[in-house]
C-alpha cells in the first residue's frame, strides 16, 4: 500500500511496517511507501520539508523563483503566506518553520489526507489504516464514529471531516492543517467561489472555456512526457472522458491508451471504440456482466479510507490492476466534467440558493439530521455539493486509483475550475454552455453518441431525435418495471446483476449477517443499518456493508451475540 505518514511523540519502530523507509525528519520521524511515479516532483528534506505527488507547474515555478533546483525552489515557496496555493498537481505534504508545521493536501483533495492530534501525539497520513496501525502497537484507544456511519446511510460518501475513528480527522480538499505552541488549526487556503461576469457573452465563455482547458490538458500531457510515459486515459460514452482524450490528440498527445468499463455491449463500449477507433488509439474493455468488484470490500475500505461506499469505483480497481505499471504515470480521467462545466443544480436558483441537505444524497430511508453549521461553510447549494459530492465523494475513488498510477482530470484543475466558476449560471445548467463548446470548437467529436442522450449525438438539430429516444426508453422501462423486472439499460445495472446471480446474493448475505453483530456498533445504529440492508436496492447495501466493513477492518467481528 503506497503512501506516508509522519509522527511525532510516538513509538513507530521499524518492525510496525512491511516495506518502505522511516527516517528521522524535522522534529518527528517520517514512513514513506510511495508509488513515486513522478520521482523528480518529490522533496524529502531533512530539516522538515515533504512533497510528494506531482505539480504541473513545477518548471514555472522554479523559473520565477530564479533556482535551478526544484528542491530549493519549494523551501522557498513553503514560506510565503499563501503557501501552497501556488502549486497546480495533485500532491500532500509538509513543510516546518520556527513557530509552526504546515501540513497540506492540494485545491481539490485529490491526495487524501488525515491526523491524529492529542495528548502531545501528532501523527498525519494518507492512509487511515497506517494511523490505526500505530495507535494499536502503542495501545492508545479509539472509539467508531457513528457521525461518520449515519453520512454514509445517507449519502454515500463523508459530508465534512470525519472520520470513521472519532479521533481522527480529515485535512479537506483545499486546506492546511497547521500546529504550533498554540495548539492546532485547519485553514482553508481555497475554495471555488463564484464570481460571475454578468456581461460576458456566449461567445467569450466559450474561448475562456476552451483556452483554460486546452492549457490544462497541455499541463497534465506534458507530465506524462517529462518522465517517458505513455498517455493512459479514460474513454466513455460520455463527453467528459471524450474531451480530454479528443483535445489531447489534437494537441499532438497521439499515443494514447484509451480503456473503457462498463455492462457487456452498453452504450458507453459501441461509442467508446468507435472514437479510440477513429483516432487510431490503443483501445480495451473490460465489462463488468462478472460482478467480481462487488467481492472486494475489505480490499477496497482498506484503500479509500471508508471516505465513500465500496462499490463506487466498480470495475476501475480491477481493470487498473492488471496493467503494466512500468508504462504509464498517470490515469487521465474527465472527472467532475459535467458538473464544473455544467452545474449539479438544475435551475440557476437552487444552484446559487442557500445551501440545504438532502439533495444527491444516495438514499434517503432514513431520517438523519446533520448539524447546520456545515451548510454555513458554503456561499451556496452548488459549492456545497461541489464540495461534498464532488471532492469528497466522487473523488474518493482516487484513493484506490492511486495503488497503481497518479490521478488527473484537466475539469480540476484549479485555473480551469476558476474560469467555469467566472461563467454565470445560467450558461452553464443543462449543459448548454459545455454543448456550445463542442459545436463551435470540436464538432467533429459531436459525431458519436452520447450516453446522456441515449446514444443519439449531441447536436442541436437532433432534439426531436433524441426526446423520441428518451419516450422510448421511458416505455420500456415503465412496461419493464410492471412486469417486475429490473432496469438493464445502463453502464452499471447493480440490482439487475444482483437479481440474477445467486452467488453474489449469497456472499453479501453472509458478510451482513457476519458483521451485524459487532460490538462497537450501537443498538439504534445496528437497527439503521438492518432497515437500510434488508429494504434497500444493492447500493443502499453497499452503503450498509461499507458501515459494517469499517467496523470490522478496525474493530474486529466481537458480536454482541
């Protein structure tokens, strides 16, 4: 398992860990197991000075420094005040000073991050579990946080920065966890804010669109060729993934590696293969009729942290697990894409209202209520889900991703991200300005369908097509649906899977049935969970199972009996 973790005031003897180094750094002692795929991005400096990931920027950054090496250029720049919001990447670490430690993950969260802060104990990690591991070798108590299981019964993912340990926090996306004599406090130094030009035209949003991503897929593709690499990148039936390769092939990013997984002939397979088709590019599948991601729920807890519901990633952990890892850097995604370009809000009112719980919750059979002050943290219902849904949620998946390569998507990167917040609301919802975009910049890539529409293409003049296709679909699904069927027609039909596989009924069964009784789990909260098993469809059992499997990876199976 790759990562770090750094502690102070704390047994952490060599024989804790399996592989890896632990050295003496700053004022503690620093464990490092990193995938390390962008080697010269990383600083580890004796006196108190950590970096890794990888930063877009890097070059630029030394430039305006005036240093030739980039170590010196990031000591330099861990002391300006607004450090680290210089950097563009995906990267986590730290930096001390006289006074204080400033420990960071980047704009978005991408490398999750988390402490552990009392009685003159400090430990930091990426990894949960790495956390836990030293709290046991040093028999230091720590009790299941029931916040963080009622999060996951409801909306699939954390919500703000629990923990399943009720010691241990989160470091949020765009943050800095910072300890001095004082005591310790966490510092947001970004969040997405609106600032909307009023009189832009449709025409100037789209060039401000189409210059910011075009530098930010140059950014990203150009990383990739600084250390030798082949370009593996995501390709669906949506436009998200279609952008990103698309635009890096025009760019000159031709050897590319283009994978796609999704149920056995879908929408996403025909449309993806035609375009990985067309452009000449490395191409394969992997379809997901076999169930076996539905298998791995300690594996993969143990990788996302439980910031998420185990099934989210479906087939990407096995499909990235067997490729060459020598090849390529880093895994191309559209992430976010729809939502940053477009809007997760339907309306240009709700997006910009007062932030409210509930929506793009997973399921809602259960009557939580959630403390108000989190809903105050945001200016607005967009930021807020943005936050939540997006950073904290979708991106959960990172943290699996990154067992095998780095992780990137040019709809975060944070100047990127800054221009779609620039463009007003109204632009954006329904997909209207993202659609425009294409029509006028890249129409050729307007020439396959897209998954949204039902397989039609996203042109203008196909509405009447695509609203016929939609009558269609809602028929046959309304006629599925009275004859008790399940819904087969879309990448990833769980409960139609579930429905017809006795073995991965039986499996979830037993693994519910041998986890339910779990001590460290409340009687009211055992309740919840059985409602949210025993009545729900397969992703409201996969969040039930991700709240047992968390108790079980760090409590163990002691059953109340």
């Amino acid at each position: 398992m790759y990562g770090w973790l750094y502690c102070e005031n704390i047994d952490c003897a060599e024989n804790i860990w399996k592989s890896g180094t632990l050295e003496k750094i700053g004022r503690g002692y620093l464990y490092t197991n990193l995938l390390n795929k962008f080697y010269k991005d990383t600083v580890k400096i004796p006196a108190g000075y950590f970096l890794e990931g990888y930063v877009l920027n890097k070059q630029e950054l030394m430039n305006g420094i005036g240093k030739g090496l980039w170590e010196d250029s990031f000591v330099e720049l861990s002391h300006q005040a607004d450090f680290p919001t210089m950097l563009r990447g995906s990267f986590a670490g730290f930096c001390m000073k006289d006074t204080e430690q400033i420990f960071f993950t980047d704009h978005t969260g991408s490398k999750s991050l988390y402490y552990y802060m009392a009685d003159g104990r400090l430990i930091v990690s990426t990894r949960l579990n790495w956390i836990v591991t030293l709290l046991r070798y040093n028999h230091i108590p720590y009790t299941y946080n029931e916040l963080a299981a009622r999060y996951m019964l409801t909306y699939g993912f954390m919500i703000d920065d629990s923990s399943f340990i009720l010691e241990i926090h989160r470091v949020l996306p765009g943050c800095r966890f910072v300890v001095s004599e004082e005591g310790y406090v966490c510092e947001q130094y970004y969040m997405p804010t609106f600032n909307h030009m009023e009189d832009i035209t449709e025409e100037q949003a789209v060039d401000k669109i189409d210059t910011a991503f075009r530098r930010a897929v140059q950014r990203e593709f150009e990383k990739d060729r600084e250390y030798g690499y082949r370009h593996l990148v995501d390709l669906s039936g949506g436009l998200d993934s279609r952008m990103v390769s698309w635009v890096a092939h025009d760019l000159g990013f031709r050897d590319q590696v283009n994978f796609t997984y999704c149920k056995a002939d879908y929408l996403d397979y025909k449309i993806s293969s035609r375009i990985a088709r067309d452009l000449k590019h490395e191409y394969y599948y992997k379809q997901l009729d076999d169930c076996i991601w539905l298998y791995d729920i300690d594996e993969i807890l143990a990788l996302n942290n439980g910031e998420a519901a185990y099934d989210s990633i479906t087939g990407g952990k096995a499909f990235l697990s067997v490729l060459r890892n020598d090849l390529f850097g880093m895994e191309h995604t559209g992430m976010l894409g729809d939502v940053i370009i477009s809007c997760y809000a339907g309306s240009e009112d709700v997006a910009c209202g007062k932030p409210f719980y509930g929506a793009n919750a997973c399921s809602d059979r259960l009557p939580f209520t959630f403390d108000n002050s989190i809903l105050e943290h945001y200016e607005n219902q967009e930021i807020f889900t943005l936050y939540t849904r997006g950073f904290l949620g979708m991106m959960a998946t990172y943290a699996i991703r990154q067992e095998y390569f780095e992780v990137a998507s040019p709809f975060l990167d944070v100047d990127f991200l800054d221009v779609c917040c620039s463009i007003p609301v109204r632009y954006r919802v329904h997909h209207y300005i993202y659609l425009k975009w294409l029509r006028e910049r890249y129409s050729e890539a307007t020439g396959y369908g897209w998954e949204k529409w039902a397989g039609v293409q996203p042109k203008k003049e196909l509405w009447l097509l695509r609203d016929a296709t939609f009558a269609k679909r809602r028929l046959k699904r309304m006629a599925g649906q009275l004859l008790g069927h399940k819904l087969s027609d879309n990448m990833n039909p769980v409960d139609y899977w579930y429905d017809r596989d006795p073995e991965v009924q039986i499996f979830l069964q037993k693994y519910y049935e041998d986890a339910i009784g779990a001590s460290c789990i409340s009687n009211g909260l055992r309740a919840d969970i059985r409602l949210l098993f025993e009545q729900g469809n397969v992703t409201e059992k996969a969040q039930a199972l991700t709240v047992l499997g968390m108790g079980k990876l760090y409590f163990g199976m002691n059953s109340n009996g």
